[in-house]
C-alpha cells in the first residue's frame, strides 16, 4: 500500500520510499524513512500528512511512490 491510497486519519509506518535519485535522497534525509504518520487530509493532487512534530504536504505523484505499513 502507497502513502496516496491511504485515507484521511489513517496512521502507519514508512516502509520504503521510491522515485527518483534525488526525491528518494530527500525524504530519506528528512527522516521519512521508518517515521511514523498520520494523514489529515487529501485531494486528488496532494496529502497532508503529519510525522511527528512536522507536517508535509505531498504531491499525489510522490505519495504514490512511498510504501507504507498501515496502522
């Protein structure tokens, strides 16, 4: 299961995080490999998703390539 087809107040685990070189290195480096979350809202295009302390808004083509481990 991707981060994009999880639903509004879902909460898990990142299990894997895909794309590019340079998205993967980016999340990775802001600790979202193994972090936990909660989704607070989404829309075709985008998911807000909390980590702890901070909260990102993803691009729906990011989201989709981010594995999860739903809670």
């Amino acid at each position: 299961m991707t981060l994009f087809d999880c639903s509004v107040n879902g909460s898990g685990t990142v299990t894997q995080i895909g794309g590019g070189d340079a998205t993967h290195r980016r999340l990775v480096d802001l600790g979202l490999l193994g972090a936990r979350f909660h989704v607070r809202a989404r829309n075709k295009h985008s998911v807000l998703v909390d980590f702890g302390p901070m909260s990102c808004v993803i691009q729906s083509s990011v989201a989709a390539n981010i594995t999860i481990l739903e809670r």
